[in-house]
DNA sequence: AATGGAAATGGTATTCATTTTCATATAGTG
DNA sequence: CACTATATGAAAATGAATACCATTTCCATT
C-alpha cells in the first residue's frame, strides 16, 4: 500500500502515545478514499502484516471520533463507517447505495439551522447526524434503475 | 392504557391483513408520546395482556417503517426508536441526551437543502438522515451541567 | 542505559439488538 | 365450512460492539 500523507496527518494527530497500531489504522485510514468499517480496517492492518487487534481498532477509531478527525457514517444495516475528517471542519456526505461511493456536500445551510433550532429550543451542547443516501449517475445508467423498494424516505 | 386516536390512524394504515397483534401494536405506539424501542413495545403489549413476539413487534415496525407511518432515529448505542408520524409528512426531532424527550423541529429548510443537493449531484432516490441532540433546558439545571465530555460534534 | 508505573494492546468471552427459520395458527374469501 | 395465502412466534442464528484482564509497551525520570 503506498502512503499519501501519512506523515502530516498523523503529526496533527495528538491522541495519547505514538503506538505502532494507532499509526498503522491511521495509515490505512489515510489511504482509504470513502467510508470503512472497522471489521475493513482490522482486515486491512492484518493484510499488511501490521496487525492490529479488532478491539484496538475500534478504541483506535472512538478515539479519533471524539477528538474529531473522522466522519462516520451508519451503512443501512448500522454499521459504522469512517473516513478521515479532510479538514478542521466536519463534513456531511452523500453515499451511494449502490456502489458504495461517497462525496463531501456543502452543508453550511445545516449547520446554521441547526444552531437555529437548539437556540430556540433552549438546548446545550447540540449534535446532529446528517445522513444522504441515494443512487448515483453512474449506478442509475448501469443497473436496472430499479429502487428496489422505490419509498423516497 | 388509555387510546387517544387509535381508530383513526388503524383505518389509515392499509397493511395486509387485520390482526390482533398489528393492532396492539398500533394501539400502544399511539399512546407512546415518545421513541421507543422494538423490544420496549414488546414489553408494553406483553405488560397490556395482550401479548405480541418480539418477532412480529419488529416486522410491524418494519412495514410502518416501510409505508412512512413512523420515523425513526437510532440512540448512542444504534438501537431503533420509532415514533408514530404525527403527519403525513416525515418529521425530524431534537433529542435530550439526559431525559430522552423529544420534540419535533420545523426542518422545511432542510428538506429544501436535500433536494438542491441531490439533484445537483445527479442522484436518484434520495434519501436522508437528520438527527440532532442536546440537553434541553430541564436537565441542564438539574445535572451539574456537565457536558460528559464536552465535544460538540 | 535502567527503571517503574501508567497507558495501551489484544485474545477471548459476553452482550444484546435484530434477523432467520420453520412449524403452526389464523384471516379472509367464496 | 373448507381452503389458502398470509401472519405469528419460539427458538436459534447472526454479528457488531464491548467487557475482561493478563501481558506488553511507551516514556518521563533517575
Ligand atoms: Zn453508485
Ligand atoms: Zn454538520
Ligand atoms: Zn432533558
Ligand atoms: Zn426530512
């Protein structure tokens, strides 16, 4: 596996102690373009022959939610799914059912109205999960553009 | 348990057949004036006499879930709460973390955003999540105001 | 370089919501 | 009433996530 920037990210990382398994999830983390889950990630260090234990990789991985480095998504089964966070900012994502494929979307609109909403409605410390799923272009003109169940939500 | 509306929304859900166990569902979900669980809904008709499986609680839910009569969230751990739609139309929630009460939030904006983002990257079927939760003014005088850990999402 | 204690690791066992299976019961029609 | 597609539910399976805990490793200090 080739590393990008491997080396930026990680020293922008300031979690506990610089463990070889943190740096090798964080590796594989980089390297992957869309979402993961942690059973993938677990079975890519293995592949590398870095092994990392399962329960160090979703320690790993908690960690890196809390301090706000990753995304993370739920698949339609509620897995999780994560993907290094591109900058300081969290980002929402649209994810293609069918392929798997995900691409950031600009969600300055969501982020004010939720700062709205809490404030009006007298809540701290709000969080939010904005999810959207769909079928891509490329999914639509290949597959039978059957959707399946065909109930937009 | 008292039934506030029960007939009403049972006539307005056109499932396959009528039985006693969809009804007794239904009838608790109605009086349910917040999510609840598969399983605590199991409990609720069990506690009620009237005794659904665990099994048809959650194929019910299913296909309510299906036909756009409840929405749905999942808490911290990824369990499914449901809640009956007060509305034909989809409704989203703030959450209090402390209490677990929730209330509907007015989300025009966002439905907007959706479909402007959707159809601007040539998706079909678009589908979305949109959670938010918070401590809400209550819990916030009561507890020491800690916020657990503190980090906005 | 040696040390010591706190932090981290990871194999295994466990939890627990949700799904599958499949034998039986029932709604609903004629 | 008989008949059949449908629904039910007990039990077993599934699988992600966590708990446990003996062992290892990092790293500040001597
Ligand atoms: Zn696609
Ligand atoms: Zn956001
Ligand atoms: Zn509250
Ligand atoms: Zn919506």
């Amino acid at each position: 596996m080739s590393c990008r920037n491997a080396e930026q990210l990680a020293r922008a990382l300031p979690a506990g102690r610089r463990t070889r398994q943190r740096g090798a999830v964080l590796h594989v983390l980089l390297d992957c373009p869309d979402f993961v889950s942690a059973q993938q990630l677990h079975a890519l260090t293995t592949a590398d022959g870095i092994g990392v234990g399962l329960t160090t990789v979703y320690r790993t991985l908690r960690e890196l939610e809390a301090r706000g480095r990753v995304d993370v998504v739920r698949d339609d089964v509620g897995e999780r799914l994560y993907r290094i966070r591109p900058f300081g900012r969290h980002r929402h994502y649209l994810v293609c059912r069918a392929c798997g494929r995900s691409r950031p979307v600009e969600a300055d609109a969501v982020e004010a109205w939720v700062d709205l909403i809490g404030e009006a409605a007298g809540f701290d410390a709000v969080e939010h999960t904005v999810e959207l799923t769909g079928i891509c272009a490329t999914c639509r003109t290949d597959a039978p553009a059957v959707a399946d169940d065909g109930e937009p939500l």
